[in-house]
C-alpha cells in the first residue's frame, strides 16, 4: 500500500508528465496526444482543483470525489500549493493547443 506522501509526489511528477507530453509529444504522436489532451482537459483539471480543496489523490472519479475506503487527511498544504500550481501551468498549456474553456479551472495561489 502507498503511503500518502509517495501518492502525492507521483500526483506532482504525473502533473508535470503530462505537461511535457502536451509540449513536446513524441514524433509521429503529435496528433494523437494533442487530442487525448483537448478531450480529457476538464477532467483532468477537475481533478486537480479536487485535490488542491483537499480530496484525497484517488478520490475523484467520474467527476466527484468518492469517499469510498480513502483516508481522511486530503494531502498537505504543500501538495495543494503544488497542486495549485501545476493546474495554473495546465490551463495554460490546454489552452495553447485547443482545449476550450479552460480559464474556469484556474486557481487562486
């Protein structure tokens, strides 16, 4: 079993994955992570701004956060402010390669 904190820092180094990938995909894959990316922008910052409000990393499924079987410390104050941050950077990135209405998912520091 995880402890929190290893879910949190792969929550911090999947977040800065996906970034790289929207950036710089693979050759030949452009395509196809761009558009992965622009249909799956909300809910992955839907998820983001979950666990920023303090949902435990894992919780949020199907966009709501399930309670089922999940701790109740929803991650420390700087896995949110990491968190928060990184959501920042995402919209910003979704929105330079076509996601739509991604301003809403932007979050206070």
């Amino acid at each position: 079993m995880q402890t929190h904190s290893s879910t949190s820092l792969g929550t911090d180094l999947l977040l800065m994955l996906v970034i790289c990938e929207v950036k710089h995909p693979p050759t030949h894959f452009e395509e196809l992570i761009t558009s992965h990316f622009k249909i799956h922008a909300h809910d992955i910052l839907s998820a983001c701004k979950a666990y920023s409000e303090g949902a435990p990393v894992g919780s949020f499924v199907n966009g709501r956060v399930v309670a089922n079987n999940m701790p109740e410390n929803g991650g420390s104050c700087n896995f949110k402010s990491a968190v928060t941050r990184m959501t920042n950077v995402l919209v910003s990135v979704f929105t330079r390669y076509g996601a739509k209405d991604c301003e809403r998912f932007i979050l206070p520091d």
